[in-house]
C-alpha cells in the first residue's frame, strides 16, 4: 500500500519526483537575479498567455510531471 505522505523517489536517479502540475520558480526570478523583461512586458505577456497556473490548467493530464 501506497503512503501518501511519503515522498516519491525517482527509481532512475534517486532523486525525489514533483508530484505537482506546477513548474518550479524560473531562475531568473529567484535570488538576486533581475528580470529579464520589465514590468510592463511582463504584464501583457500574462495578459495574452495567461499565468503558470492558467496555462499549466489548460493543458490538464496531457502535461507530464515537471522533475525538481
């Protein structure tokens, strides 16, 4: 029987899975890196495209996992 709070491991790598539909955070967004478009760009991309929840919704169970 499968734990739910246990945490699956890659049987490949050893390395822990994401069991999420969400991607992780773009590096360039996280420390001290700076954006590499400015805000206003950045506002109308999500406009049109939408956010990483919108889009990663859109696409359902056809998306594969995202690794860590």
């Amino acid at each position: 029987m499968v734990n739910p709070n246990e945490q699956m491991v890659d049987p490949m790598t050893g390395m822990p899975m994401q069991t999420t539909m969400i991607p992780p955070a773009p590096s360039n967004t996280l420390g001290q890196a700076q954006p590499v478009f400015n805000d206003s760009v950045q506002t109308a991309a999500q406009s049109i495209y939408g956010d990483v929840q919108q889009r990663q919704t859109s696409v359902g169970d056809r998306a594969p996992l995202f690794p860590l």
